[in-house]
C-alpha cells in the first residue's frame, strides 16, 4: 500500500512524493533529496520529530497527505585572503588556495574534526571545534600558530580577527590573543582588565572589547584604535562598535557616539558630535563612518575621499533604511527604494549614469571600487569602476530573478532564482565562471576570497573559479574529498545491522544488550551481508579494533577503512599481502595500515572490482584501503 507526501526544505520548497508503507524512511529521504536538488539532510515529521533513516513508513506513523520537513546538513565554507577551507560530508576539513595563506591545513589534518566555525586573517585560519579547543593554520606570523597559547585555548565561545592576529573569547568571559604582536596579537598589557567579555570588534591593526558592564579594552597600534585612553571615561554603555581600517565608532545605550583611532580616518567625530544623536547603525568605509539617526537622516565624518563627506547629498539623505560601502564610497537606501551616493566617484561614489534605473532596490551589494544593486524585479544594476564590476553590460540580459550577490574584491557573482550563476568584474579575479558554468547549478549561496569564488551546490559539493592562487582552484582539494566520498555516503542514523537491527543514534551504535562509542562521521556505509555486516570506516584504526572487539564479533563481517594519506600516490592501484589467520574479536593489526607495499598497475582503475581478501588498494590519488573479510 502506498501514500502521498508532501516534503519541504525550509525555503518553501516542496515535492509530493509517493511512499510505500513497507519501506524504509531513509529510502524516502534519498527521493526527497534528489527531487528537491539538495544534500544530506534529516527528515522530520508534521510535529518537528526526527524520523530515524531505518524505520518503516507504516512505523513512523507516516499519514497519506502528512507534510515531512527535510533539514538540510549545510555545507560550510570559510576565507582567508587567499584561500578557502569546507567541512566534507565526512566531518573532515579541506583547505585550497594559497599554501601561504591558509590553503594547506595537512599538517593539522588529523586535529580538525566537527569544525563548526572557521575565522581568517588575512593569510591564516582558525577553527573553532566541537569541544571548544582552536586549531590554527597558515602564516605563522598573521596567526597560523596558536602554540604558544594553545593550553589556553580551552571553551572558546567566539573569535575575532584583524588583518594579522585573532582575538578568542572564552566560556568564562576572558580573550587569548595570538598572531603579529604589534598588531593585536598580544594582549598582555590589558589582560588583566578582559574579564566578561561579552563580544570584540576589529580594525585592521587592533582589538575593541566590550565587556559585561558596558566599558572597552582596546589593544593593538594606537594609530588603529587600539589605545582608547583619551576617550576611556566616556566608554559607559556601550552597544555596539564599528570600524574602519584605522579606526573605531562606539554606540552608546542614549545613541550617542564616541569615536577614537586615526583622526583623519574616522576616529574624531568632534565636527559632527552635535549631531550624532539617537543613532541607530553605522557603516564604514576604509576611513570613514556614515551614521543612520532614528529619523532617518545621515552624520558622516572621516576622510572626505572615502566618504566622510555628505554636504552633496545631504538634503537627499532622508528616510535611509540600510547604507552599504565600497572601500571609499558609500550607498544609501531610501524607504521609497531609490538610492543616494556619496565618497570617490570612480569607486561608486557617483551613481549619476544609471541613476533613473535605481528604483525599488532591495539590496546592494560592494566590491573593492563597485556596487551592484538588486531591483525588486530581480534585474541588476551597476556603476563605479569598470574593471571592479562596476560595468554589467556584457551579461545585463541574464541578469534576470536575481536572489543574491556575492563580490570579490574585483568581480561579482549573482545567484539567479533557478539556481543557476552569472558573473562579472575582472576575469582573473573571479569575473568570468565561463570554465565551470556547465556545473553552476542549483547553488545555494557563493563564498569569495579576495580573487576567487566558491559556490555551494544543494547537493553539498563545491565549484571554485578565479584566481588560482586564491582558491579559484580546488583541483586537488576536491581529489582529497572524492578519495573519500566515492565509498559511498551513510545515511544519518543509518543501522549497522549485526543480524537484528541496531540504530546508529546520539554518536552511539546499539547491538543487541551491547553499546559502544561509535562517532557517526567515522562511518561511511553500513549494510547487511551473507548474514552478517559491510562496513565502511574512516580515519581511525583505534575506532576499527574497537568495532572488531565489541560489535563485529557477532557475525561475520566485511570491514573497510580509509586514511588519508599526505602525499599522493600513483594513479594506480596497490596491492600487498596480508595475514589471514585472525579471529573473530581480534584487534586490527598494525601491518594492515603499514605494511611494505608492492605496485600493482591497473589501466582502469573505475572498473575494478570490489576488493577481496588481502588486498590494499589506493583510492584515487590520496587514500588507502584496506579490506578484512572473513572474521
């Protein structure tokens, strides 16, 4: 017997499936998934329960007409100047781009498990992971090495960076700071005052921290805000800080706002103190601040060549909603959709040419020198400099149902309602995907460096293009990812099947009246076989003779798992020699993972077969397999 749902992503997005009741809920997802264009994901019920991967529909009290949600596992992407890092399917970490910059993580490798959040100077990474430690990588100097604080780096709730030094705030309110020590990484002379930190700012050069009670620490080169004294005693209640690159603008519980830093850049405001008066947000260029009041009006000051001058405009700033800035220009929306512009008229500051075209603009968007706003229609304008994306005339035809952009430095990138992407600027900074445009399709949201892109697709794969040495190539990343991947995807609470059912559920795998530890990204795919169990593990050989001793004693069992390698090996497979006298429940021997290893060239790798007793093959051109059959 068979019923009719209705499976949605929380986009709005649905498909009307058929499901038969005798089926699993996993083989259901894995149709909602291919019908709605997407990736892994967990499917819940009409109440917001998840439904277990290996319960029957009829079990799941699954109704004909019932509407199912489908929670997608998004793919996340971090950048640094010159590099980009994702999180595999797998839970693993791979980096590209500049090695210099943060696009070789190998050597932290084995440290980066579930990753939730990545931060970047301009050369290096650092990735917050599950149990609240930090691993660090890139430029030593720009933060790459966090070893001299590492046992410091225990609970860590959030980081913030400047251009060569990351700021991280801990479960207890302190920061540790690491990186170029002239230029925020060292925090030593205010250590003592960082207590109940709630969040920090950055310039480019220095830190800003607001603690519990409303008071700022700042710390780094005094030209970039980091030394406040002279403001400190008016530093009482602060809300919100914002910065330019040299420079930092706080705003009080009253809207009031004090300002320190490089004069010339923003940090005095006393010409326009007077003014700033119930604020309620304020933009920054590189060396100016532009301030929204309650009724709509704008205060500027600053570096008149980066903005920091209205007068022009002035009369036409009423009713601002949301203000955007290119480096020395700003933006400005109107509550009637229209669009008001001020800064260096080649870097967008003068939007005069297209200006009876920006009508019912519902949002902008900046490079380095541009901007391109997006109409309410979905259609696209632009101005500015040319070469920085400034001139869309080339695809202004297929800039059409424009959902989102994303910028480079030099180039834009627009995501188009049918998933599909069109791109323009500079062409070796990301402003021309013609190489990779066959497989733009059905992105879900663009990453930029400072001269490449990465889209994410709704499958959870990955296209780069641009600069090559900023990530516009993920050649070998992706070769990394596929030497994974290609055995095969489990599905999230998926059984491994011992001859009765066990479910994979809260990291743990349930046998019968036996549990052990199990971590759900370790296992790739679970299946039952000749009575017994196939599986596929990752990574770890410590996870495998646990398995072995605890689970894979109860049957007979095919068990394959792969490491990573850090240098690749020929395109071709291998083969070695190995014991074939163990017994059920023995520990994984070492020489599985290290024997001698003799070449065994095959001219078709794709087409060989299911590997059998003994053999060790490399998967692609960085993995390692290893096959035991017959315990």
């Amino acid at each position: 017997m068979s019923i009719l749902v209705e499976v949605g992503l929380l986009s709005g997005k649905t498909a009307t499936l058929k499901a038969e009741l005798d089926e699993e809920v996993g083989a259901l997802k894995r149709r909602a998934q291919n019908a709605l264009g997407v990736g892994k994901g967990r499917l819940a019920d009409s109440s917001g329960n998840v439904l277990h991967a290996q319960t029957l529909i009829s079990d799941a009290r699954i109704k004909n007409g019932e509407s199912l949600t489908l929670h997608i596992n998004a793919t996340r992407v971090g950048s640094s100047g010159g590099a980009f890092v994702t999180v595999l399917g797998d839970a693993s970490v791979v980096a590209w781009g500049d090695d210099l910059r943060g696009g070789d993580c190998s050597d932290v490798q084995d440290q980066l498990r579930k990753a939730p959040q990545f931060q970047a100077t301009c050369r290096a990474f650092a990735a917050i992971l599950g149990n609240g430690s930090v691993v660090t990588w890139g430029d030593a100097r720009s933060g790459g090495d966090s070893s001299a604080v590492q046992r410091q780096l225990n609970d860590v709730q959030q980081i913030q960076s400047a251009s060569s030094a990351f700021a991280a705030i801990l479960g207890d309110g302190s920061v540790v700071t690491w990186g170029d020590a002239g230029n925020g990484g060292d925090s030593g002379a205010v250590q003592d005052q960082l207590k109940n930190v709630q969040h920090i700012q950055a310039s480019n050069t220095a830190f800003a921290a607001v603690l519990g009670d409303g008071s700022v620490v700042t710390w780094g080169t005094a030209g970039g805000g980091g030394d406040s004294s002279a403001v400190q005693d008016q530093l009482t209640n602060v809300q919100q800080i914002q910065a330019t690159r040299s420079a930092f603008a706080a705003i009080l519980r009253d809207g009031s706002v004090i300002t320190w830093g490089q004069s010339a850049l923003g940090g005095d405001s006393s010409a326009v103190q007077d003014q700033l008066k119930n604020v309620q947000q304020i933009q920054a260029s590189d060396g100016a601040f532009a301030a929204i009041l309650g009724d709509g009006r704008v205060v500027t000051w600053g570096h008149a060549t980066c903005g920091g001058s209205s007068t022009a405009v002035q009369a036409q700033l009423r009713n601002v909603q949301q203000i955007q800035a290119s480096r020395k220009a700003f933006a400005a929306i109107l509550g009637d959709g229209s669009v008001v512009t001020w800064g260096n008229a080649g870097m967008g500051g003068d939007s005069s040419a297209v200006q009876d075209q920006l009508q019912s603009v519902h949002q902008i968007q900046a490079s380095y020198c541009a901007f391109a706003a997006v109409l309410g229609d979905g259609s696209v304008v632009t101005w500015g400099g040319t070469v920085f994306g400034g001139d869309s005339s080339a695809v202004k035809d297929q800039l059409k149902n424009v959902q989102q952009i994303q910028a480079t430095p030099s180039a834009f990138a627009a995501i188009l309602r049918d998933g599909s992407i069109v791109t323009w600027g500079d062409p070796g900074f990301g402003g021309n995907s013609s190489v990779v445009q066959d497989q733009l399709k059905n992105v879900q949201q663009i990453q930029a460096s400072d001269g490449a892109f990465a889209a994410i697709l709704g499958n959870g794969s990955i296209v780069t293009w641009g600069n090559a040495a900023h990530g516009g190539d993920s050649g070998a990343a992706q070769a990394s990812a596929s030497a994974s991947l290609e055995l095969g995807e489990m599905e999230e609470g998926a059984a491994i099947n011992t001859g009765t059912r066990t479910i994979l559920e809260d990291d743990r795998v349930r046998s019968g009246s036996e549990e052990c530890d199990l971590p759900e990204e370790d296992v790739h795919t679970a299946q039952p076989e000749n009575g017994g169990v196939r599986a596929v593990l990752r990574h770890s050989q410590r996870l495998a003779t646990m398995v072995m001793d605890r689970v894979w004693r109860k049957g007979p069992a095919v068990l394959v798992i792969w490491k990573a390698l850090v240098m690749p090996v020929d395109r071709a497979f291998r083969k070695v020699e190995v014991s074939q006298g163990m017994e059920s429940g023995s520990p994984m021997p070492d020489m599985l993972l290290d024997a001698p290893i003799e070449t065994s060239m095959v001219d078709d790798p794709s087409a060989a077969k299911t590997p059998v007793l003994g053999e060790h093959r490399g998967k692609n051109d960085r993995g390692r397999v290893v096959v035991v059959e017959g315990f």
